[in-house]
C-alpha cells in the first residue's frame, strides 16, 4: 500500500480457536489468514489505479499460497492414509477453481465487488479450518494416541 498512515482494519484475525494443533499447519492457516487481509488492504487501498494494482498483486499472492497449503495438506493426509482424502481434495479444488474463474471474470471486465470476494475466502478458510481441517486432525491424533501413526506411515511409503 501507500504510505499513507490509513489505519490496517484485519477482516480477520487468527485465534487458537482455529488451531488444529498440527504446527506447520497452523503456521499454513496463519499465512492463509494474513494473505485474506492483505487482499482486504488492498480493497481499500488509494485510489482506483492503485487499488487494482494492489488487489492483483494480492490475488496472485492468494492463489500462489492456497495451491501451495493445500498440496502440502494434501500430501499429509495421503501419508497418513486419510480415509476421507478424496472428499477433502474435491473441497479443495471446488474452492481454487472458484477462486480462479472470479479472478479470471474480473480480468475480464466483469463487475466485481473485492470485498465480497475477500470475505468469501475469509469464511470459506474459517469454516473449512473449524470443519473439515479438525476432522483430519483428529483422525490424526487418534492414531498417535493408538499407537497406529507410525504403521500408517511405513504403509503409505510401501504403497508410494
């Protein structure tokens, strides 16, 4: 942004509440958080040329990191042989290719309101985390505690 001294307004905010208690994932959900309020920034950033320049560079941003989080998930949950993986990469792919067709109509001139895009990504990130993330984590935790994890893992590295 500038370097005006407009006040950062965070359309959200990371709470332990969203943790799935797997570290580098919840470092990956922090990152996707702070990227959902850059883009916001950038919905309110100076005037029209900037603040489109600003919201592309953001989207950009956004997509480059939610492709990367979501083969990292991905490849966790396939090393752990979660049950519901397939699920879970169809949600993941339903939301990047949303994601890209309102970027790519915005490129195209069609009407586009940013900040319902910022907070589609922002609830759809926490209602993923709250849902679907705390499913795996818990599949995960019980096979730690089961003593399984590590016979999960020697069985997906024979399959690989």
């Amino acid at each position: 942004m500038t370097g005006d001294d407009q006040e950062e307004i965070l359309i959200v905010e990371w709470d332990k509440r969203y943790s799935v208690g797997i570290p580098l994932i919840d470092e990956q959900h922090k990152a996707l958080i702070q990227n959902a309020n850059t883009l916001y920034q950038g919905c309110r950033a100076g005037g029209d040329d900037e603040r489109t320049a600003y919201f592309n560079r953001a989207v950009k941003s956004v997509v480059d990191y939610v492709t990367y989080h979501f083969s990292a998930e991905e490849k966790m949950l396939e090393r752990i042989r979660y049950p519901e993986l397939q699920r879970h990469k169809k949600q993941h792919e339903t939301f990047v290719q949303k994601l890209l067709d309102d970027v790519k109509e915005y490129g195209e001139g069609k009407k586009f309101v940013p900040n319902n895009f910022v907070r589609f990504l922002r609830d759809w990130i926490l209602s993923h985390i709250a849902v679907e993330d705390t499913k795996y984590a818990r599949y995960l935790m019980n096979l730690k505690k089961s003593g399984r994890l590590g016979e999960q893992l020697k069985r997906s590295e024979a399959t690989a």
